[in-house]
C-alpha cells in the first residue's frame, strides 16, 4: 500500500492523522532527523549556501570539496576519493566510462541498475557469471573484464564473504563494487568494504557509493587509486556536472563524532532486536547490518494493523521482485523495538 505523508519519515510518520512506527527506509544512522547533525548542518548552509551550481573545472575552486575527499579516502583506506551529486551519479560515471571497446562489462547477480551503462541485466549465478568470464578471457582479445556488483544485496550472497568472487580470476578483472549500503556502518569504523576486498587482489579495485544513507548527505562518492580518481575528474561527465553542495561535504567533515555515536547505538540497537525476536532466522540479513529482508506478505500486513509500516514495494521498478524489509535506526527506541519484536513473535506463534 502507498502512504502519503507530508513530513519526514522519521522514527515515525504520520498518515492521515494516524501515527505509526516507521521501520523502513535507508536512514540507518537516524540523522535526517536528529537535531545535533541538523545544527552542523544547518550552520554549514548559512556560510557555503543551499547549493553550488559551478563546475568543480571553474577557476574558483571551494576548498572544502578536497578536505572532504581526502577524508573519505582516510576512512575508507583508499588512495583517493571522488564526490559527485548522488550514488547513481558516481555509478554512472564508472559504467559510462568503462562502456569502450577496450572493456566488456559484466554484471553480478542483484547488480543495482545505477552500475549499467545501457540495459544490462545482470547474471542470475555466480557460476554463470564466472563462466562467462573464463570465455572472454579465453578469447585472448587483450579486452579487459569488468565486473560490477553490490556490496550489500538482497539475497545476502556477498559481504562478508564474498564467495561468488572466490572462484573469478580477479587479477585479470577489474572490479567494480557498489558499497552504498555499507559504507558509513559496517567495518571498526564504517570504513565499509573497500579494505576487505583489497584482499582479493583484484586487477583493479574501484568502489563506488551514496552518502546519503548512513552519513544522511546529499552526495556520491568513487573510491579508488590515485590515477583512476585523476582520469574520472578530467572526464566531461565529471566537468559537466554541478558537484554535491559544498554545505553537504563540510557537514561530512564535521559530523565524524556524530557518526561514530550512532553508530554504536546502530549496533545495540541490532543487537537488542536480534535478543528479542524468537527466531530471527525468518529473515535474511547480515551481522551487524540493520536490515531485515523476508517474503512474507501477510507479515507486513499484519505489522501495518499493530501500528507499524515497514519498506514494502517493487525495487527498483515494477516488474522487480516485491521487496519487504525491517530497518532498525539509531533512532528507534527500546520501547519502539520491544513493540516490533513483540508483534513478529506473536505473529509466527499464531
């Protein structure tokens, strides 16, 4: 069911005069709403404004686009960073860029669409997906193989293991991974997975990502080495492109102890929802990770009629598999994950 709502959907939301808990979205950390990030935030737009529309090319240069770069790639454990507007932006400039002959382009199963260069439907198998990649290689044409997946995917196949990489020659690949619900939770430090896959030894690693999801700014960000970063920021792609608004980067740079508190409070937060849930084996999800996926319709419902209204819809078009999912945040209170949890159990011991 679509729900109309005139505000942010928060810890709660309000449809038609009815309130319910809101166990959804992709607002992990809590911050869109939390007022101590909104002041850092708001004090930021009142000295670099509400947008920037200026190539980052101009010769009037914004210093704080570089000291938000070099700290993304400290975090991350990269050698540099690039930001763009959005997470669809940054995939898009890496799927348009590797769409030349020198490259044929492959796409792991549940590849999010921001990663395709034209219609690319991704492989429903690993072990199709490696067999078409031992064929090109095969084929000795010097063209280079460039596989694109998503860090945190549906049917939880990759972090943290990653075993669908396992049996790839990936020093003949280079890599393309989509980290944009992982970055800013999952790591010591919310570094996300760039130094995990470093261990694969790929050809050439490049991670791509949204900061909008746990760091709550409107931006996205490529992540890689030095040389490939310098090559995307001479592109017209980048060029023609109005950057993420300064405010957002320097709100990044000054909130890194806002993140680190919501974060831990992500963590027991999971930690108490997995406590108290009877049989959280119901759900497909990931250690630490605060989304909770399942196919059961009749859950969500049910859920709906206690109060509570959970992620519930195609994704990310209509003819795509009905995605229903539980959002633990920050945000989210005991009182509030003592209620879903009371209601999941009470549902399966119908």
């Amino acid at each position: 069911m679509i729900h109309y709502i005139d505000d942010y959907p928060g810890r709660e939301i309000n449809v038609q005069g009815q309130k319910f808990l809101y166990f959804g979205g992709t607002s992990y950390l809590g911050l869109q709403t939390d007022e101590e990030f909104q002041n850092v935030f708001i004090k930021n737009i009142k000295k670099f404004g509400t947008n920037y529309g200026a190539s980052r090319k101009s010769n009037v240069k914004l210093k704080v686009f570089d000291e938000a770069e070099t700290l993304l790639a400290r975090v991350v454990g990269c050698e540099a960073a690039l930001t763009l507007s959005s997470g669809y932006l940054a995939g898009q400039i890496l799927a348009q860029n590797f769409n030349k002959p020198e490259y044929k382009l492959f796409y792991a199963p549940n590849t999010h669409s921001a990663l395709y260069s034209n219609y690319n439907k991704p492989f429903t198998t690993f072990n199709g997906l490696s067999a078409a990649i031992t064929k090109q290689l095969t084929s000795k044409d010097n063209i280079v193989p460039v596989v694109f997946l998503d860090s945190i995917d549906c049917d939880v196949c990759n972090y943290p293991d990653f075993n669908g990489l396992r049996d790839l020659p990936l020093e003949q690949i280079i890599l393309i991974v989509d980290d944009s619900h992982g970055i800013g939770l999952i790591g010591k430090n919310g570094e996300g997975v760039f130094r995990t896959l470093q261990k694969f030894k790929a050809k050439e690693l490049i991670v791509c990502c949204s900061l909008g999801k746990s760091y709550g700014i409107q931006a996205g960000a490529v992540l890689g080495d030095s040389k490939r970063i310098k090559r995307l920021s001479e592109t017209a792609f980048f060029g023609g492109a109005s950057p993420a608004a300064p405010s957002s980067l320097a709100t990044f740079v000054h909130s890194q102890s806002i993140y680190d508190s919501k974060r831990q409070q992500l963590l027991c937060n999971i930690e108490y929802f997995e406590k108290l849930v009877t049989n959280i084996s119901y759900f497909k999800s990931i250690h630490a990770h605060p989304a909770y996926t399942f196919q059961d319709e009749q859950l969500n419902d049910f859920l709906e009629t206690k109060g509570i209204i959970l992620t519930n819809f195609n994704y990310p078009e209509e003819s795509a598999t009905l995605v229903s999912r539980i959002v633990i945040s920050s945000h989210h209170s005991k009182d509030d994950i003592r209620a879903i949890s009371g209601f999941i159990n009470a549902y399966y011991s119908r």
